[in-house]
C-alpha cells in the first residue's frame, strides 16, 4: 500500500513538472505574426462572418490540434479578404439568414509540413499540398476553407464534413452523386449556391473539395506573395562560375605585368 501511495505521489509530481515546462516553454505568437506580414483580420472588418478554426481543436484529420493557442484569428491577405467581404455581401442579399462560417485561411508553412508528413505516411499526397514543393494557397493567406451556416449557427448540409478525403467531396461529381444517391438534393443545392456566391466574388474552387477557395492562382502567390512562416529561410548562396583550370606548362612563367 505505501508503495503504491509512494508511486501516485511520484507520478502526479512528475505530471505537475510536465505541466509547468509546457507553460514555460515560448509559444511563437502567430496572431501577431500575420499582423506584421500585413494580414487582415477578416472578422474584424466584417463582424457578420463568423469563423471556427478547425485545426485550433482536436477535430480535423490528423486528430490533434496543429495551431498553437496564440493563432485565434482567421487571417487573410488584404485581396483574399476583400473577396470574402464580397461574398457575405452577396450571401445576404439573396439570404439574409445566412452567414459565411470560415473553417480555415491563413495557414503557417510549419503546419503545412506536417500535414505533409502525415499525408506521405498515410499515402494521402493528393488532398495535401506540399510545402516543399511551393505548398498551398493557406500558405500565403489567399485561400480560405468555408462553410454554410444558419440564423441559429447550425451548418447548412452539404453532403460531407469539412476535411472529408474521398470522391463525395468532389465538385466535379455532384451530378453523379446527386444521382447515386450519394448527396441529397438538398446538399447538392447547397454545394452549387455557395460556389456560386463565392465565385462571384471573385475567388476559384477546387475540384477535391467542396469547401475550398482560391484568391488567386498558385503560381501568382508563388511570385508575388511570401509564404507565412516563423523564420525566413537563409537566402540561397550564390553559384560561383565554375573555374577552368589552366594546365600546366613546363616553361616557367614570368612574375611581371604586361
């Protein structure tokens, strides 16, 4: 029995210890991160869009929370957020009930990669950008993942959850699905209402995901945009011209200086 009382007591000190590091240990301040980088706060201009982060919590495909508790807001570039302002507006006129909810904007690269990490283990590469390879329009606040959502907050349906990777998320299937039985007209109605909207507004849609928006093309961000990240890379050293060497010759060559 002591020793047993011994070994709880031990284990909730060691918890405590644990606890304390964790509460020491800086965490990198995003919110103001992006602020810096000249990101927008789209629910700070536009007060009627609502916004739940997904990966601040443990709901998203990886099963644990991948944004630190100091990215709280739903960042966008000054142009994606203009757009997304756009949207609500037009929203509101043809249904005033409804709200734009964002899911997801502005994405750290750190974040990206490990979803790239766990997307190469589970052989998923294709739902997934990687960063490596430019990543994703997250990356550089010109893409945003929306949703639906009522008077009472309640998400419209849409035929899949957000973050779903399989065919029934596709836009370019819906009829396919609709007749399969796969979505509901309902959700099918839905689906093509919100692109609509969005798409007037001037952002693009994806053909793996329903809930996807694009601001500007990938190779435009690419060029013209920086990816948001903690620490700049160190700039890529200049390539020094290969040098010929000279072959050597037999007669001594002279000091002096024509």
């Amino acid at each position: 029995m002591n020793v047993r009382f011994f070994i709880l007591i031990i284990s909730m000190l060691y918890a405590i210890n644990c606890d304390a590091q964790r509460r020491r240990t800086p965490v990198f301040d995003w919110d103001a991160k992006m602020d810096q980088m000249g990101l927008v706060d789209v629910c700070h201009w536009e007060p009627s869009i609502q916004a739940y982060l997904v990966y601040r919590t443990a709901n998203n495909f990886m099963g644990k929370p991948l944004y630190n508790r100091k990215l709280t807001k739903a960042w966008l570039h000054p142009r994606a957020a203009t757009k997304i302002i756009r949207a609500q507006e037009l929203l509101r006129k043809e249904r005033p009930t409804l709200s734009i909810l964002i899911l997801d904007a502005a994405r750290p690269v750190e974040v990206q990669q490990l979803m790239s990490e766990w997307a190469e283990q589970h052989k998923n590469n294709y739902y997934v950008a990687n960063p490596e390879k430019g990543g994703g329009l997250h990356n550089y606040g010109m893409a945003v993942d929306v949703t639906l959502v009522d008077a009472n907050g309640d998400r419209l349906p849409m035929g899949t959850p957000f973050d779903f990777f399989g065919p029934e998320a596709n836009t370019d299937r819906e009829d396919e699905l609709l007749k399969n039985k796969q979505i509901s007209q309902e959700e099918y109605d839905n689906r093509r209402f919100l692109r609509r909207v969005m798409q007037q507004a001037g952002f693009q849609s994806v053909t793996s995901e329903w809930w996807h928006f694009n601001a500007c093309t990938r190779e435009e961000a690419v060029k013209s945009f920086k990816p948001i990240r903690e620490k700049e890379p160190p700039p890529t050293p200049p390539t020094s011209p290969t040098k010929t060497k000279k072959k050597s010759r037999t007669v001594k060559q002279s000091n002096k200086k024509t």
